[in-house]
C-alpha cells in the first residue's frame, strides 16, 4: 500500500527527515507559513534520513542533490534540494 505524506522542511538552511525509503516527491509547497514536501510512500518500507537543502535564488546549489521543486512566500524563490543519507 503507498500513501501520501507531509514531511514540514525546517527553517533552517539545511534540515533532515525521517521517511521510509523509495520516497517520491510530489510537491513542495507553504502550508501555514511553513515549508512542506508531501510525497508518496510506502509506510511498511524501512526508515531513512533524508538531507533537505533550502537555496535561496542566486545562492550555490548543493552539490550532486536532486532538485524537487521552488516555493515563493512572499517576495522570496526557495529552491528545495534532497539527497538520500
């Protein structure tokens, strides 16, 4: 069974979560001032860390992370970043 999740991205630059492995991103958006990625899930899969990067527009991309998606809140472009650990 797969399901669909909400992982909240810290306010930090670089945050971590927790989900089960085979994550598929889906969308990167603000919910309540916050930060989230919701992806697909298979919730029996065993848990893995996931690093998340937030760029702002004109800062250095993470090297050799996957692009998921840009968020605007207000007058800043985040440009979200995963990669597995």
């Amino acid at each position: 069974m797969r399901a669909i999740e909400g992982y909240e991205i810290g306010p930090a630059d670089t945050s971590t979560i927790l989900a089960p492995s085979g994550l598929n991103p889906l969308h990167i958006g603000e919910q309540n001032g916050r930060l989230f990625l919701w992806a697909e899930v298979a919730p029996e899969a065993p848990v893995t860390s996931y690093v998340l990067h937030v760029v702002g527009t004109g800062k250095a991309a993470p090297e050799g992370a996957m692009h998921l998606g840009s968020v605007v809140t207000g007058r800043f472009v985040w440009h979200i970043y995963m990669e597995k650990r």
